[in-house]
C-alpha cells in the first residue's frame, strides 16, 4: 500500500460562493448566526464552526449565493479530532436536504462531501440560508465544518 497525497485548490474553480465557516470576516460577509452552544476554534488544521456537544437540537446557519433558478451542488469539508460519529442534518431555506450520518473512523483530519440541491421551491433567488443542525438526543457528535461551496451542476454531454 502506498501513501497518496493529491494536491488541489481550496476553492474550486466554477464556485457560485464559499464560506469559510470559522472565519470571523467570512461569517459576517455570509450572516452567520447560531444557537448560543455554536462557536468557532481550530481543528484539523482549519478554522471551523461547531453547533455545540451534548446540546440536543443545537445549530448554526449561513447565507450562501447561488446562481436564481438552476440546481447546485454543495460541498462541505467537516473537522474531526478522532474517530466518532456524527449525526446531524443539513436543511436549506427551512427543508431538509440532507441528513447526515457518518462514521469517521481515522484518528482526526477532514472529510468532504457534496449533494445536489434541485428542489425548484429552494432556487428562486440568488441566496440560500444553509443550516447545520444537531440530532434531537445528542447522540453522536454535532456538526463541525469548515468550508462550505455552491458548485453549479457540470453540463452533461
């Protein structure tokens, strides 16, 4: 087994918008706002923004500009400290778009991951308001990302 280490740009060329969650300047340019339990610190080597551990329903959200009327992708780059599992759920402009359940099993470093948002009700403006969102119990770990982009959809041939 060999080690690779693959090298690219932070911020994807064709990206409608991103937001670098643990950022102060980012935050207030995106209107951050948050449960009193949210907070901000560096893990895994980036600035994050957390909802809050062991708070049942504990959350954070963020404006995030698109292009009005056409689908997009997300991309989101989670931190972890060790191993754990986190469970929570992504909602854009007040509905669910994702619920997201995860086993990290290394002992900390990043994760990321994409989903497409195409509900035509969640595109009709140039903005979306993206929440992250702590399960009900507090089981598991609450979300803690640190970049989040809207990619438009690639063409398909």
């Amino acid at each position: 087994t060999a080690a690779v280490t693959l090298a690219q740009p932070r911020t994807p060329a064709p990206a409608c918008d991103y937001d670098v969650l643990g950022n102060a300047s980012a935050g207030a340019a995106h209107h951050v706002t948050a449960a009193s339990s949210s907070g901000t610190s560096v893990e895994a080597g980036r600035s994050r923004r957390y909802s809050g551990m062991f708070v049942p329903g504990s959350w954070f959200e963020f404006d995030l500009g698109i292009t009005a009327g056409k689908p997009f992708l997300m991309r989101v780059v989670e931190t972890y400290d060790k191993a754990q599992v986190k469970d929570y759920t992504l909602w854009v402009n007040g509905k669910v778009v994702l619920h997201r359940l995860i086993s990290h099993k290394g002992a900390g470093g990043l994760e990321t991951f994409q989903f497409l948002v195409d509900d035509p009700t969640l595109l009709t403006s140039s903005t979306v308001r993206v929440r992250a969102q702590f399960n009900d119990t507090a089981t598991g770990y609450d979300p803690s990302i640190a970049d989040a982009w809207s990619l438009p959809v690639p063409s398909q041939p």
